[in-house]
C-alpha cells in the first residue's frame, strides 16, 4: 500500500470543493503520517480512545473529526481539541457537546447524522425529527455549538441505485434546510458542508452533491481488527 501516491490519485479524482477527511482508525501512528507528509491535514477516528491517544502524539495541526457513533460520557475527552463531530444523532448528546465545548471555551463544529439506509442499525435523526429539532427553542439555547451541515451512511450493498437514492435524499433534505433557513422558517444556519461518501462510494456521493468524503480503505488499505 502506497499511502502517498493513494492520497494522490484519490485528490487528483475529486473536484475542489469536496474535502477529504482521511479515515486513519485503527492504523498506526507511521501510516498518519506518512499521509501528513504528503500533505493532508484531516484525519477521522471512530473511537474516542483512539482519537485522543493520536491527538496527543501527533502534529498538532492536524484537524481531527470524530466520525463514529459518540457516547455523552465521552465527549469530554474530545471536546478541549476536536474540530468537528459528524455523528451527532439526539439531543442530549448535543447539549453535552455544548456543555463541554462551554467549559472550554470552544464553539464546537458538529454534524447532524440523518438516517438514510434501510439498516435500522444505523444511527441518525429522519427529517420530521431533525426539523423540530432546529426549531426548538431548547437548541437555539445552545451557544457553543455550531451546526454546520448533515452526515449519512448509505445501505452497505452493491446496489449503486439504492446508494444514489440515498445520498440523493439526504441532498434534497440538505437542501430544504436551507431553503427553511432562507425563508425564515428555521433560525439562520449556514449549512455549508454534506458528509456523505466513503472508499466504496464517495464518487456517487459526490455526484449526488457531498462535500466531504471519509475515505479509510482506499488510502490507508483494508483494516485489521485482530
Ligand atoms: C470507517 C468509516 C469510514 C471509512 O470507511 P472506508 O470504507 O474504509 O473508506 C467512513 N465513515 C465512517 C463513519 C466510518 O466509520
């Protein structure tokens, strides 16, 4: 595996206004930064151990996300350094973010996750559920947060007509937010990024108006969890 010249063929591939997060769990220290020598600043983990024990260890002007489903209890250990959350898929745990990003001084960048798939495994909030959220006074209260856009996970399946339609609905509710926004109708939210795609399909997210793609496998290689 060539970390840098994946890196480069994957960056030569997309266009400009998509940014790749670079999905580096459960892979060494080493492989981080060889990807940092070739340039890129960005990096996702899914586990709040791993996250921090990285952060502490490396440059620290490394943007780190945390991609991966996020427990209350542990936002504390990423809230002094995180620079944006994707997964974020109820209330409480956002008023747990604000709480810590608060004691820290930070306005702390998050995704909604929106549930997109068919799995039901799969976390995230649907439209009706996400729009109330918005208009809820009890998250204008929230001050030391800052919603910047939506995050989804398409059905794992070679079906790339069931993954276009996905990331397809998950655009158009992007896109009604912001319209709400415009008119009025939702508190002003600059909604500016869509997190959506991954090594097997981020080329159809982009298509389909992501961007952001979280890519691991296709720079870094096939995981092992032994
Ligand atoms: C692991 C992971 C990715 C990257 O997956 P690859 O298929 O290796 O690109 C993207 N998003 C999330 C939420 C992940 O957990």
């Amino acid at each position: 595996m060539n970390i840098t010249e994946n890196l480069q063929q994957i960056k030569a591939s997309i266009p400009k206004h998509v940014t790749l997060v670079a999905v580096s769990k459960t892979k060494p220290n080493t492989a981080i930064l060889e990807a940092y020598q070739a340039g890129q600043r960005v990096f996702g983990e899914n586990k709040v151990q791993e996250l921090t024990e990285k952060y502490e260890s490396l440059p620290k002007d490394i943007e780190w996300h945390m991609i991966g489903h996020l427990q209350s209890n542990k936002v504390k250990y990423i809230a002094p350094f995180v620079s944006l959350i994707h997964g974020v898929d109820s209330f409480n745990l956002l008023k747990e973010i604000n709480k810590r990003a608060t004691q820290n001084e930070r306005v702390i960048n998050c995704l909604l996750q929106i549930h997109i798939a068919e799995e039901a495994t799969k976390f995230g909030f649907d439209e009706k559920e996400v729009i109330e959220l918005l208009q809820s006074e009890a998250f204008q209260d929230l001050k030391n947060i800052k919603i910047v856009g939506l995050m989804g996970m398409a059905t794992f399946t070679d079906n790339e007509n069931q993954i276009r339609k996905e990331f397809r609905s998950l655009k158009q509710l992007f896109d009604k937010l912001q319209t709400l926004s415009t008119q009025g109708t939702l508190s002003t939210f600059q909604h500016t990024t869509l997190s959506m795609g991954m090594s097997g399909d981020y080329q159809i997210a982009i298509e389909e108006g992501s961007t952001m793609i979280r890519v691991g496998s296709s720079i870094f290689g096939e995981r092992n969890y032994h």
